[in-house]
C-alpha cells in the first residue's frame, strides 16, 4: 500500500543504541533536596543511545519482493545497504558510500531495478537525485556499486513528482536551474541520464500533480492576493481553474483516481476541518470523501491499494493517531496485527506490488518501534529489527496528552512527560515549542524528550495556535501572532499552568526549540524575562525582518503565504509590528543565559539570525554561548556534530536547572565539541541586521552611457516587439549633482518616457517622472515619504503620498551596475512600483557566471535569478565587469505572460 500527504508519527524510523556507566554532575549531599530528587531516577543513559547512529533502519521492501534496502553507518557514516529478503542482516551489503553526509531516505523503483535517493551537501538544502543499481560490482575504492547523480547541476534543488508505474525507468522530476524559485517539469531517464523538458514553468506554479500513468495533468499555485488555485493542465499547458479558495483556506490536489478522471483534494474550503475530496476534472464538481469522524483534527494522511489503486484507509492524529481502514481486507488486517503486536502505533511502511508482503511496524512513547515483515496471505510475522534494542524502555517516562486554558479562554492542547521515580511536584522543567511554525507535536517515542527526562526534567510540548491539524480557525489564529501575540502567549500560559498545578518549578523553568522553536526561545526569555532560568535556540531566527529578507529562492511560489502569515517587511505597520515581535531588537530585556545552536550553511535560518543575537547580547555582556556547524544547515545531521550538540545542552541545562549530566564523552566527541565552540568575540554584526533596505550603493563610478535593446512582450499566445533605449547621464537637481536615467519606448499605445534622477553619492532616487499619451506621473522622494502627483488629459490630477518604512531604490539596473556581483552573491532589492503606488522587495541572486551571445556582441556575464513579492520572477544577465551592464532579462508577467530584453547596442 502507498500513503499519500501528510504522515504521523506512526511511521517508524528504525535505530540500535547503546547503554554504558555514566556519572551525575549532582554532588549527593545528605539532606540535600536536589541530591534526594536525582537519586530516585531510573538509571542515567548514556546520550549515544538516544542521539548516536542506529545500528539498523528505514528497512524498504523492493516491488518485486526479492530484495529489503535498509540505512546503517557504512565507513562511520549512515548508508544504504540491501540484503535478500530472505537472508539475515549479517550478510547484508553497502550500496551507497557517503562519507560526508548521512543518506537520508530512499525507495525502489517500480521494476525494482534501482534504489533512488536525495542528497544534499552540508545541509544547503541543494537535492540532487541520485540512483544506484544494487546488482552492479562494488568499486574497489568505495567497496560500493556507483552512485549516479541524475540532476547534475550546480545550485539547484531537484524533486522527484512521480515515479510512475508505467515506466518505472522514466521519472518525472522538478528542476530549478533556468530560474531558482521555479521548478521546471522534466521526464528523466534513470538508464540514460537524458532529461526531456515536459513544461517549463513560468506561471508561478508551485506543485505540479500527475495522473498514475505519469502524466502532467494539474498545476498548483497561490495567487499574489493569497488565495490558491488548481489549474488543468493540457498538453503542457495551464488552462482553466478547476479548483480554488481564499488565503485563509488551504486547499490542494494529493493525487489522481485510478480512473483518470477525478483526483483527489484536501481541503477546509467552507468549513474549519481539512476533509478528502473527490474532484471530477471534466466538470468541475466536488465529492466529500470524509472528513474526521470525531470531528476534532484535520485529515492527515491516507493509503491507497497498489494492486487496485483504491483509497483503503484514511489518518488522523488527535491525541493519538487513528487509522479508519476503507476496505474489509485492510480491517481484518488491522486487527489481527493489532492481536498480534505489541501495544503502540502500527504504521505500514513499503510492500510487495502484489500486496503479499508489506513492511510494518509498531511503537509508542517508550519504544521507538520494532519492524516486521508481514505475510498478508499466510498470516505471519517475522521480526527483522528492534529500532533501539539497547534502550531500557521499562525506564523510560509515559507521554500524556493535556489540554489547558489560555488567558482568552481558548483550549490549547500539547503533551506533558514526567521523570520516572519522581512525584511530579515542583520540579525543573523544559519546555520545548515546536518549530514549521505551522508543524505540530504528536503521541510517540521522542529521543530528545526521554534525553531530558532521564536527566529530571519534566517537559512540555504545547501545540500553540498557528500549530496545523486542529483546523482553520486554530491555525490562523496565529497570522502575524509570533513573540508578542497569542503564539507566545499560548506557550507563557502554559508554564503557568504547570506552576498552577504544582508541577514546575517557577524558579527552574527552561525554554528549548528548533527554528520556529528556536525563536520562541528567544522571545521567552525576551518578552517573559522573568519566567524563564535559560534558554537553548538551534537555528533559530532573531529579527523576523532579516529572516523574511532571506527566505530560499525556491519558496518564491509560496512568498504570500509568509506575508500574511508572519508579515511584510515593506508595509509600514507591518515592519513596527515585526521589529516589536523581533527578539533581536529587544535582547536588552534578556536576563537568562543563552546557548545559541548554529549550522553555517542553513538556507532557512541563516546564520547571520544567530550571528546578530550573539553580538547584541554580547555587547550588553549577558551570559551567551554559540554552537557553530561549519558543516551543517537546518539542524545537525552529522552523528559527532549531533553528540556534541546534545553534550552542551545537556551541561547547559544541568547547570542551570540543577539536573544530571554525563560527563564522559568519547574523544572524538570532545574534540568536536572543542570545534564547534566560538568565541563570541570574535563574531561580528552582520551588515542586513535592519534589512536589505541598507544596501550601500556608490554612483561615483558611473560612467554616461547610452544602451538601446529589443524589448518583446508574449501574451496569450501573440507576440509583440519594440525598442527601448536607456540613456545615463550627468545632471544636476538643484545644488545636488545627480544621474538622469532615461528610458524610451515606443509602445501600441504610443511613445512612453521614464526618466529617474538618482542622487551620485548613493544612488537615492530623488525624482521620477513617467510620461505618456498625455499623462504624467511625477514623484518626489524625501525622508520616509514619496510625494507627486498624476495627472490625467483634460486637467485631472490625484496627489499621491505614500509612507516609506525605510529607503528605496530607485533603478534596479543601475543599482545593480554597482554591486560587487560574483557566484554566491545574493541580496534583497527594495524597489517603488509607480503603477502599483507600492514596495515590492526584488530578491536576487548569482546562480552562474556564462558566456551569452547578443545582436551587441558576446560577453562573459553573470546571471541572476529575481523574485519578487507578488510571485513575479524572472533572469538578468549582467556583464562580469565593472560598471555592471544589462545585458539581457527575462521575466515573467501577470496572466502567464513573459518580457523578454536583450541587448541590441552600446555607446
């Protein structure tokens, strides 16, 4: 069977680990409260068992069911290896040999020919696809058969949409090398390596859908407004909008029917619950399939047939997950299991294309699971592994599910774990806000929380509002809530409660989290100074606006969803709100120690976010520790990067909530950790920390030009092309010397002029006037304001005034032609749009430096990828040398239209 979207907790990652003597930091002085409170813990656990590499997991069984992949530590680091299904772990093989970043998941193909996997470098988030043959000979250097990179191109971020049946040797893959934010749609040829382009994607598209035969057949995108839309797709082309709904619904197509001509939604269109659609492609009409029976939790997830390609079971997670089987045969299959196996959560992994044979597994909150290979048609079990067979699990503490009351009346539920051999009465306590923001915590085996308990903490993981999978209305309670609203809020009430039932310690409450996480970290102890003794952020962002500022290309398709869901940094009332919400701003309030978790290559969280919270409470000399991960991105997947992340927390915490600490660590841990330590002298602020309003820019070296280009426009299906010409010249404004960029176009609608006076020193704008047919825009800029006026044929004028959070730039080309531009460059480019009297931030980026051929000539040039806040993107290429020069752009327009220029000639 195949699960399709959203999965819980119920599929389990499998691990074996390893329990040694270790000793308390805690001196056990007679009499002594805290002495007596760690001497009636369960034994401590060395941190290998819960954070060390497992010895075996993420078992998958080939279609044909002669083969089980599975990942274990090959050469010190996780690998995939194969095994006949029939044969024992011991005599398994290595097929993958990366020795510097563990494998991650994997699959097989349909024909079971290859294995496919995704792998990145150093946590940069930049997927290549990769596949290996299993029967290949082992290279005698890698003791493994070759690994082929499918997508070998610099700089982008593969997916992989659909591996189809079919033609289990042609996959249809996203690739976002023609434009960074846009993937476009290719078929690829595992044998070969050869791609074909099926759409190239210049409509903003976010998620392309094929039907079961690997047919592009829906487009799914967010419109600048924030409302989404499915759109068919026909002969590579969007067409009609089949399905949509409003920015503060969520909606969207998960997979087709067998019979090609309904697919599958999710949706809470109209109603607070996300249920599962049927959606007829023809004409448009929408069947509910179900939504939750209990009528308390979104739909999470489903699983279809492989043999007939039928729904056979919806999710859901509530307080535990629940499986609602569809279909007979799966009922009977789930209670005998349930006769069968252990109590916890049974998950189906992979199975058999006949369905005979299917991996599944079953954990809880004190066992991260044990893997079976199940025989659907002769009814038997037979265990292949234990995920953590050396984990005491009779030691480990019971997860509950809570609820409790915020100061608005509203019911936030969350989960509460309390040390084992302990009344739970005033004890130090962790509190740990997930991170998405828009993820959520759910029943099951946490390491790091039974970490934490087994070191006597009692810990609570509240799904505040904003958290997804408890409806509309809970979720987007959270819009623009972040730090000082009810997200935080929910959180602070939380501690309350359990100090209100005696449960925490007032005085020893600790606040601990992982990107979204890691933030409210910073806003507990920045916003709440006195409720908490310390606080740990792994790669959390400190100023909302510089994390806002550099959001990944690739989430360009989604842009409006941040906007409305955290806010726009260029709308004045939103950028005071975000300063106000931004800890980094406010790190004078912060009393309680800090230790700041970093990975320097994080695409997400840059590390510029730890880098200025450092800084800043360093200069106000606070108490601040930093983690930096040379190797490492959105958190720490490394094994010794892990440990000696996990060993500085844990003597971070012991020290400052009075718990347990292991103080052996094996050498290499040590030395690592030694390594990773900064010193916080030497960080220094990085230049963004107000935003990419700051850029400084330097005319001086300008030079009076005058560049003609062909300018064509492709709209519905008609193309129309036209001169433009760009003149730079020396002027004066008033006293003030100053550049005059010109620009001519002769248009259907009749010849149009923009001229921009930029102030020499810094490039400021000072003045734009825009003329045509008879109409005159003109624009003054001063300090925080833009005034001017339009006026009409036959007398009209309108004044226009506009409020500016912080300065513009005021001709992206020229701007442009000053920058230090080189490969890795990026910056985010506030530009005024007169004709939508608004600010949009141009994110750019150099993704290659090539040679491009014009009617001007030939020239070595950089190229950059463009995005912008309504959606837009686009390319420009730019000389190599200085001044920079325009050479070529091509950018996308409203209703799938495009603009292309390119250079015709330069004086």
């Amino acid at each position: 069977m195949r699960s399709t979207y959203r999965v819980g907790r119920w599929a389990v990652a499998a691990a074996a680990c390893l329990l040694v003597a270790v000793v308390n930091v805690h001196a056990a002085d007679e009499g002594d409260p805290v002495a007596d409170r760690l001497a009636k813990l369960p034994p401590l656990i060395d941190r290998q068992v819960f954070f060390g590499d497992p010895a075996i997991s993420g078992a998958q069984l080939s279609p044909d069911g002669k083969w089980i992949s599975f990942r274990k530590p090959y050469r010190e680091v996780m690998n995939i290896w194969v095994k006949g299904a029939d044969e024992p772990f011991d005599v398994a093989r290595p097929i993958t040999a990366d020795t510097q970043r563990p494998v991650g998941g994997h699959f097989w193909t349909e024909d079971s020919r290859f294995v496919l996997y995704s792998q990145d470098k150093g946590g940069d988030e930049d997927y290549h696809v990769y596949a290996v043959d299993p029967d290949v000979d082992a290279e005698e250097a890698t003791g493994v058969p070759p690994a082929r990179d499918l997508t070998p191109i610099d700089g982008i971020r593969a997916l992989i949409y659909a591996v189809p049946e079919a033609t289990p040797t042609k996959i249809i893959v996203g690739i976002n090398d023609r434009d960074a934010a846009l993937h476009d749609v290719y078929r690829l040829d595992i044998d070969s390596g050869e791609r074909d382009l099926l759409i190239e994607n210049d409509t903003n598209v976010a998620q392309w859908v094929t039907d079961l035969e690997g047919i592009v057949r829906l487009a799914f995108r967010q419109r600048s407004d924030g409302s989404y839309e499915t759109l068919v797709v026909e002969d590579g082309e969007l067409g009609r909008v089949l399905y949509e709904c409003g920015p503060d619904d969520n909606c969207g197509p998960t997979r087709f029917h067998k019979d090609g001509k309904r697919a599958y939604f999710v949706s809470n269109k109209d109603v607070d619950l996300e249920r599962l659609l049927l959606v007829d492609v023809s004409s448009g009409e929408s069947v509910v399939i179900e939504s939750d029976p209990e009528g308390e939790v979104d739909i999470s997830g489903a699983l279809f047939s492989d043999v007939t390609e039928e729904l056979v079971a919806t999710i859901y997670v509530g307080d535990r997950v629940r499986i609602y089987p569809r279909t007979e045969s799966l009922a009977r299959d789930l209670e005998w299991l349930r006769n069968e196996l252990p109590d916890g959560e049974i998950g189906y992994g992979s199975g058999t294309e006949d369905e005979a044979l299917a991996i599944v597994s079953v954990s809880s909150d004190v066992n991260p699971g044990s893997v079976y290979l199940y025989n659907r048609v002769g009814k038997t079990l037979e265990k292949l592994y234990d995920s953590r067979p050396e984990l005491p699990n009779d030691q480990l503490a019971n997860m509950r599910p809570i609820r409790y009351e915020a100061r608005d009346g509203r019911e936030i539920p969350g989960y509460l774990v309390v040390p084992q051999g302990v009344p739970a009465e005033r004890l130090p306590t962790v509190i740990l806000p997930h991170g998405g923001p828009w993820g959520r915590y759910s029943w099951g085996y946490d390491p790091l929380v039974q970490f934490l308990a087994n070191r006597g903490y009692a810990v609570m993981m509240p799904n505040f509002r904003g958290s997804a999978g408890f409806g509309k209305r809970f979720l987007n309670e959270g819009n623009g809530q972040w730090g000082t609203g009810v997200m935080q809020h929910d959180i602070t009430d939380g501690v309350h409660h359990l100090v209100a039932q005696g449960i925490a310690d007032p005085e020893q409450v600790a606040i601990m989290g992982g990107s979204y996480g890691g933030y409210a970290t910073l806003a507990g102890v920045a916003f709440t100074p006195r409720l908490y003794a310390a606080g740990v952020s792994i790669v959390g962002p400190s100023n909302i606006i510089t994390l806002l500022n550099s959001i990944p290309a690739y989430w360009g398709p989604t842009k409006q969803m941040f906007m409305r869901r955290v806010g726009d940094p260029d709308d004045p009332e939103d950028r005071e709100r975000l300063e106000a919400q931004s800890p980094f701003f406010h790190a004078e309030n912060i009393e309680a120690p800090l230790l700041i978790i970093q990975g320097a290559n994080d695409p997400r969280v840059k590390k510029a976010e730890s880098d200025q919270i450092v800084v800043a409470l360093r200069e106000l000399d606070r108490q601040v520790q930093y983690l930096l991960a040379p190797d490492e991105g959105h958190g720490f997947a490394g094994r010794v990067n892990r440990l000696a992340m996990f060993a500085a927390i844990e003597r971070f915490l012991a020290r400052h909530l009075d718990g347990r600490y292991q103080r052996d660590m094996a050498p290499e841990v040590a030395e690592k950790l030694r390594s990773l330590r900064v010193d916080i002298d030497s960080v220094k602020m990085p230049e963004a920390v107000g935003g990419p309003t700051e850029l400084a820019l330097d005319g001086s070296g300008l030079e009076p030009a005058t560049l003609t280009y062909e300018t064509t426009i492709e709209m519905g299906g008609q193309s129309m092309a036209m001169d433009t010409v760009v003149s730079r010249s020396e002027a004066t404004h008033g006293e003030e010397a100053v550049w005059r960029i010109a620009t001519a176009v002769d248009t259907p609608a009749g010849a149009a002029t923009d001229t921009v006076l930029l102030r020499k020193a810094d490039l400021a704008p000072v003045q734009r006037v825009i003329e045509q047919g008879g109409a005159t825009i003109t624009l003054n800029f001063g300090e925080g304001r833009i005034a001017g006026t339009a006026e009409v044929p036959g007398g009209g004028a309108m004044d226009i005034e506009l409020e500016l959070a912080s300065p513009v730039v005021g001709h992206l080309e020229t701007a442009l032609a000053t920058m230090a531009l080189e490969p890795g460059f990026a910056a985010t480019i506030p530009v005024f749009v007169p004709a939508m009297q608004n600010v949009q931030r141009m994110q750019i980026a150099v993704d290659n430096a090539e040679s491009l051929e014009t009617p001007a000539g030939t020239f070595e040039t950089y190229r950059l990828t463009v995005n912008l806040d309504d959606g837009s993107t686009g390319m420009m290429w730019l000389t190599r040398s200085t001044p920079h020069v325009t050479v070529k752009s091509d950018a996308s327009m409203p209703m799938g239209g495009r603009m292309v220029t390119v250079l015709k000639s330069m004086e």
